[in-house]
C-alpha cells in the first residue's frame, strides 16, 4: 500500500471518527504459491548438515515461497488479492492494495476498507 494511501485512510478515519485495526499474518509468505514450473533453491537452514554423507555441499528445494526470499510478498498477493476479490471486495484503481467492501446487513449499509502492505 503506498504511503499515500495510508494517511488517506488514517484522514478519512478520523475525520468520520472510524476505528483502524491492523492485522499481522503470521506465516503469510506460506500462502502464496510458486510461478508453475519455477523450481527455487536453497542453503540449509542453521543446524541442518551442510555437507553430505559425498562430501558434496547440500541445498534444498523450496516447494513454498520463505520469509526473505526474492519476490515472496509478490507470491503471497497473487494468492490473497484474488480471494478478497471472490469475497465480494472491489479493487481501487488508483492504488491496487487497497480494497473496499460495501454490504447491507439487516438494513444497515456497512462499508469496509481494506489496506493491504507486504513487506
């Protein structure tokens, strides 16, 4: 979500005396997905063997996108930008990592705007 966007939401909030929340998936980059075909690897991580039984340096194969891995963030919003559209959420146009979400429930309009910022 660029920065723009975030004070426009933070004004809009205060102005109309809305409340922000703000959610932190744990393991998210695990929810994302590897392009088909694209095959990753990696060292071991600390406290696996680095070497094999061959004397030959080990690496492992990465079948989910990792925390700091090149283009995981990327991975994950491919995953999770579809679902929230599924789900009845609109995409800005001016920013596509916010989201909004009207709905009517028993009469009453509700209006949900959703920020999404992957780092």
């Amino acid at each position: 979500m660029r920065a723009t966007s975030l004070r426009t939401l933070a004004s809009l909030a205060a102005r109309r005396g809305l409340s922000m929340q703000r959610w932190n998936f744990l393991a998210a980059y695990l929810q994302g997905e590897l392009e088909p075909g694209e095959v990753v690897y990696c060292h071991p991580p600390p406290g696996y063997e680095n070497t094999g039984s061959d004397g030959r340096t080990r690496v492992c194969r990465v079948v989910k996108p990792v925390y700091g891995m090149a283009e995981a963030d990327r991975r994950w919003q491919r995953s999770l930008f579809p679902w929230l559209i599924s789900w009845g959420f609109k995409q800005s146009h001016s920013d596509p990592c916010v989201f909004t979400c009207n709905k009517t429930i028993d009469g009453s309009s509700h209006s949900l705007i959703l920020g999404c910022f992957l780092q």
